[in-house]
C-alpha cells in the first residue's frame, strides 16, 4: 500500500507541475517545467528552455489520470483487508 500511496503522491506533483505550465501558457518569458517520475517513484523536474506546449501538456494529463486509476484497486483491497481484519478482532 505504501507503494500505491507514493504512486499517487508523485502523480498528483505532476498534476501540480501540469497545472502550473497551463496556467502560465500566456505568462511573457516562462519557461515550462518539464517533470517525469523516475525510479523509486521520486519526481525528476527541470526547466526547459521553451514556454509551455499545450499539447503535452494535456496528454500529459491522460497519463496522470491513468496513474491515479492504477492505484485505486490496491489501496481498495488493502482497505477491504484492514476491515476485515478488524471484523475478525472484534
């Protein structure tokens, strides 16, 4: 679970990187943030030397909406299992 929960946590720093290349797209002179997750599931960002292109951005969007729905199911079993697990104690 805890590896689920990372996941999750790496995914939703992309999603702030994401969102903050968006709400920039008109801002004069801002270079967009270019993040990927990397092994161990820590975030790699760096500067790019261009403003924020639209179209990766959303794209990257999908991938992020994708990674939080690969998550969901074993952070749900692990919920099933505490409960049961606490049904079975009591």
């Amino acid at each position: 679970m805890i590896k689920n929960v990372s996941s999750m946590i790496a995914h939703q720093t992309l999603m702030d990187i994401n969102a903050n290349n968006v709400s920039n797209v008109n801002t004069k002179n801002f270079k967009a943030t270019e993040a990927h997750i990397g092994n161990n599931l820590e975030v790699n960002a760096n500067v790019s030397d261009t403003g924020t292109d639209l179209t990766k951005e959303l794209t990257g969007q999908i991938v992020i909406e994708y990674g939080f729905k690969a998550q969901v199911p074993g952070i749900k079993t692990q919920d099933e299992m505490t409960k049961t697990l606490l049904d079975i104690k009591v």
